[in-house]
C-alpha cells in the first residue's frame, strides 16, 4: 500500500526538551491506524505535526511525497482534515454553520456555499447523525453532541486523511459506537483514518494497526492484538495486560492489572 | 419563530429604527425644530419631489450646519465602535471583549493628545485621525502580544492586561496634558471625555471614508472572523493564515476605532453593548452580526448624543460619560451573568 501521509524520523522540540525523538511513520489510504500510548507520551504533538500545525526540528513530514512546508495551504486543508475534542467555538452558533465553517478550504473567504457544499454538510450531518441538531445552537448541546458536531466539520472538509484527536473522548458507549462506525465508513470509502485512541478495548476493535507511542518514541507497531498482548505494552503503561478470548468475537476481552502481583 | 426568522426582524426593526433615531435627534434640541419641515427640507435637497412648508432660514441653518453633521457622525462613530466590538469579540474569542476595555480607545486617544500638544494637528492635514490610529494600533498590538504570551488568554489576563495598558496610556495623557499649555487644555480635555459638539461637514467626510472603509473590508472579511472564532488551531487546519489575518483585522479595527476617536474622543463601551445584545438575536456569524451591530451602534451613539444635548439646559454633557454611565452597570451585569455560566 502506498503511503498517503508519512513522518519521516520526526523529531519535535519544546524550549530545550524534544517531546518527540525521531518517529517513522506512515498511514495509506484506506486505513484505520489507532495512536495510543500513556500521558504525555506525546500523542497530540504528533498529530499536531501530522496536521501541519508543528514543524518539525528534525525530519520531514511528506503528504502524498511532497513535504508537509511545499503544500499551499489551502491544498493542504483540502487534503488533510484534523478533529480535536478541544471545541471553543462560540456557544451561540448553529449546528449547521458549524459545519459549513468546514467548507472553508473549498469556498475560501468570498465564494458563497455552492450544491456542493450544502451536500457535502447534509452529508456530514447524516453520517454522524446529528442532522436533528442542525438548527440547534452548539451552547444547548451535551458535550458528547459537540464532539459529533466537530466531526461532522472534518468531513465536511471532504479532506483524504482525517486526523483525530480522542474524537470519543466525551461520548457514552451509544455514541462512541456510532463514531467509530462513522470512521469505518468513511475510510471504506477511501480516507485514510489516524485517531489517538485512549480505551485500548476500542483501539484493538477498530484499527487496522496499532502504533504504540511512549516517551516520544514509537515502541510497537502492528496488528491490534499483537501490540496490545506486547512487553512493550504493558511497560508503557506500567500494567498487566491480559487478553481474554471469547468466542464469537474477532478481538480478545482485555483486562488490566497493577503490575508486580 | 425559527432563528432565522427572527434574526430577520432584529435587522429589519433595527434598519428602521436608525432613520427614526436619526430624525428625532435631527429634530429635538435647545432650539427643536418641527418635524414635517425637517423631512420636507431634507426631501427637497435629496431632488425629491417635496411637501408641505420647508423650514426658514435660522432652521434651514441650524440643520445642515450643527444638527446633521452632528447626527450623521453621531451614527458613523456609533456603528464603526459596535464594529470594531464585534470584530475584536471573534478575534480574541471573547464576548467582552471591547476597543475600550482593551485600550484601544486609550491609545487613540493618547495619539490625538499627542498630535494636539506636539502642534502636528494644526499643521499637518490628517495628523490627529493618523495619530489616532497609530495609538489604537499600538495598544491593540501589545495587548495581543502580552496577553497571548502563555498561550490562549483567560478573561481575567485579557481585561487586565487591557486595563494596564489602558493606564499606561492614560498616564501618558495626563502627562501630556500638564504639558499643555491652558488655551490648548480644554481642547485635549475633549479626547478624555468624548463628544461630538461643534463637529463640522469636513469631521463627517474624514469619520464616513475611514468608518466606511473599515467596516466594509471588515465585513469582506466575515467569514475568516467566523473561522477565528474556532479557535487559532482550527483555524489553521482549515487553511486560514491566522497570525496575517489577525493582523489585518487589527489594522482596520485600529483604523475604524482611530477614526472614531479622532472625531469624537472616547466613546466607551459602545463596542461590548451593542455585538453583546444582538448576538443571542442575529447569532454569531459576523456576516449577519456586523451589519446588526453597525446599525444597533449608530442607534445607541445618536440617542446618547441626543441626551447629551438635551437632558441638560445649560451644558452639553460629555458624551462618553454618557455611554460610561449607561455602558459600565452593562458591562458589570453581562459579566456576572457570563461567570454564573461558566
């Protein structure tokens, strides 16, 4: 598979200290890669480095084999979606405007909304199934409706690679279902799907792959399973992983213990 | 009544009601003037077809030389503040946000003194409104920078660093104004307090092609203020260069606020009242929220002018301190009610 966004040996400093030491690695159309790891293991500030908003110190980041500084913006906001579960949009907004604001990179500053971006808006909006709320100001809703809302805007980007940020971070089991089938259909339809995934359960259900980060390092890559079943796992995060296989399911049940038992 | 809807009538009622304004502040004074005559005299030099009996000569006098230019400006620096709030509000992602409260006034204000007691006004054409601009600019510019320093700003450190540099700015003034000499005093007193007495054609044409200018590249740049208001790192994911833009809307928010302030002085806290009481009405989205809140400005400035004229016989009141007095209890209520919330 040929690699839509790729970091190569990226390395991102903050002041003196590097958050990031030299991370490879690459995400191809059409996959689900779940990005876990421990606190400040520096998820978010790859994802941010992924999306453009950090530049690297080191390495280079290549979308579609053209680094990340070589793309003109509006290029790059067509091409690249990011979702985070910080929404500081003001409370008094309309569910659908939200939205439209992520036709930007399509309409610019001037161009009124076209068929297309009312589609591409109704489309978002049915797909994350918040189309009921489209009327509704973004102050009146759950935290969880929010974080729909922010979704609903990145796919209404239209982008290839859609960037997430725990984008299940405030939502009940219902609704954190509905998202991650949302993301399954749209990476079936193409998209390349990268999401930092905070509930192992849900990593291993979803993704195609696993990249494991800790300490600004990646230390394990590969099948769901097979990371999370990993040493390098279970050091991480300083626990014991089990896995539990049930018949009937794809995935093993996983518990976790304090270690040294 | 859908938010549309409503949103319609908030800027239909306020289309209307500017007009009115404008014509009862036209009309009503130390010397009133009957109204039908007003809009006969007014109709006949628009080249329409007029009616009725046509003011005499004192009144034709008093109207296109004290009270029109007045209220014509009264409306300019009502809708170019308003604007100015609204625009400042998306920037820094704030609803209390307000030229005042963040020293722009201030600057401007300290600039106009400057270019007063350094004798640049009376010489060079422009150099009060070009002064003016330069200090709104500058204090704008150093509250971004210091209360962006750590990052996304809270309230607190926005209004704060606001008030220091408003001090800071003030203190300069009042340095200025010691520095003065007495017959140049009352002419500076004017910037402290705001007002619009004795303001001629010349002050009205200087205040609509800043104001105007301003407020239409401001509203050209609506749908980037709506982007902003998302916060810098969405913003920048949708492709928007957030640091150009900010700046550019900085620039004309200075120059909107320079031109305001270089005509009529402080006028405080016109920027927060009017964004702040249509928004829940018209929305956020500053294509609709802009022009909502040029209109509901220019009505809150020409009936405060209006009572600066009219609710003293023997003094003209400072106009500023009007707004202050209508502006800060305002102000206070909105606040307590926005942390009751959060």
């Amino acid at each position: 598979m040929t690699a839509v966004l790729e970091a190569r040996a990226v390395r991102v400093s903050r002041g003196r200290a590097a958050v990031l030491h030299g991370v490879t690695l690459s995400l191809a159309a059409g996959e689900a890669l779940a990005l876990v790891g421990p606190n400040a293991a520096g998820k978010s500030t790859l994802l941010r480095t992924l999306a453009g908003l950090l530049r690297p110190t080191r390495g280079v980041v290549l979308l579609e084999k053209r680094p990340l500084q070589a793309w003109a913006r509006g290029d790059m906001a067509r091409a690249v979606a990011l979702v985070t579960s910080e929404d500081e949009g003001p409370g008094t907004l309309a569910v659908e405007d939200r939205v439209a604001l992520g036709r930007y990179p399509h309409r610019g500053p001037l161009r009124p909304l076209l068929e297309g971006d009312r589609a591409a808006v109704r489309r978002a909006l049915q797909q994350t199934g918040i189309e009921p709320l489209a009327r509704r100001r973004l102050g009146t809703l759950s935290a969880g409706e929010r974080q729909l809302a922010t979704l609903a805007r990145g796919l209404a980007q239209e982008p290839r690679v859609l960037l997430l940020d725990e984008p299940a971070a405030h939502l009940d089991i219902g609704h954190q279902l509905r998202l991650f089938r949302v993301l399954d259909d749209v990476r079936t339809c193409g998209m390349a799907v990268l999401a930092v995934v905070h509930d192992l359960q849900r990593a291993a259900a979803w993704a195609d792959r696993i990249v494991l980060l800790a300490g600004g390092r990646i230390v394990a890559e590969g099948a769901p399973d097979a990371v999370l079943a990993s040493e390098q796992c279970a050091r991480a995060f300083d626990v014991a992983v089990h896995g539990h296989p049930v018949p009937g399911l794809a995935h093993p049940l996983y518990s976790f213990e304090e270690p040294g038992e | 009544m859908t938010d549309r809807a409503r949103r319609r009538l908030v800027l239909w009622i306020l289309a209307a009601a500017l007009p009115v304004a404008m014509a009862a502040a036209v009309a009503l004074g130390s010397v009133p003037l009957p109204f039908g005559p007003v809009v006969a005299s007014l109709a006949a030099a628009a080249g329409l077809p007029s009616w009725g009996a046509p003011l005499d000569a004192p009144g034709v006098a008093i109207l296109w030389s004290v009270r029109l230019p007045r209220v014509l400006l009264a409306a300019l620096v009502g809708g170019g503040l308003a604007v100015v709030g609204t625009t400042l509000q998306s920037v820094f992602r704030n609803p209390m946000a307000d030229s005042g409260l963040l020293g722009v006034g201030a600057g401007a204000a300290l600039g106009a003194v400057l270019a007063v007691r350094m004798g640049w006004a009376a010489h060079v054409f422009l150099a009060l409104p070009l002064a003016a601009f330069v200090g709104a600019m500058a204090a704008i510019v150093i509250v971004y920078l210091l209360a962006h320093a750590g990052g996304r700003p809270s309230l607190q450190g926005l209004l704060l660093t606001g008030i220091a540099v408003s001090a800071l700015a003030s203190a300069g003034t009042s340095v200025l104004l010691v520095a003065t000499e007495e017959f140049r005093v009352k002419t500076v007193l004017f910037w402290l307090a705001g007002g619009l007495e004795g303001r001629s054609w010349a002050h009205v044409k200087l205040a609509a092609v800043f104001i105007l200018a301003g407020v239409a590249l401001l509203g050209l740049l609506s749908r980037p203020l709506d982007v902003l208001s998302l916060g810098a790192d969405e913003a920048a994911s949708l492709g928007l260069p957030v640091h150009a833009t900010r700046l550019t809307i900085f620039a004309l928010a200075a120059l909107v606020a320079g031109a305001a302030t270089s005509v009529a002085g402080s006028v405080p806290f016109v920027g927060l009242m009017a964004p702040h009481a249509l928004r829940p009405h018209v929305g956020p989205l500053a294509r609709h929220l802009i022009p909502a809140s040029f209109l509901g400005g220019a009505i809150l400035v020409v009936l405060a002018d209006l009572g600066a004229r009219t609710l003293s016989d023997r003094l003209d009141l400072p106009l500023g301190s009007l707004t202050a007095f209508v502006g800060a209890p305002y102000f206070l209520f909105a606040l307590r009610a926005s942390e009751g919330r959060s």
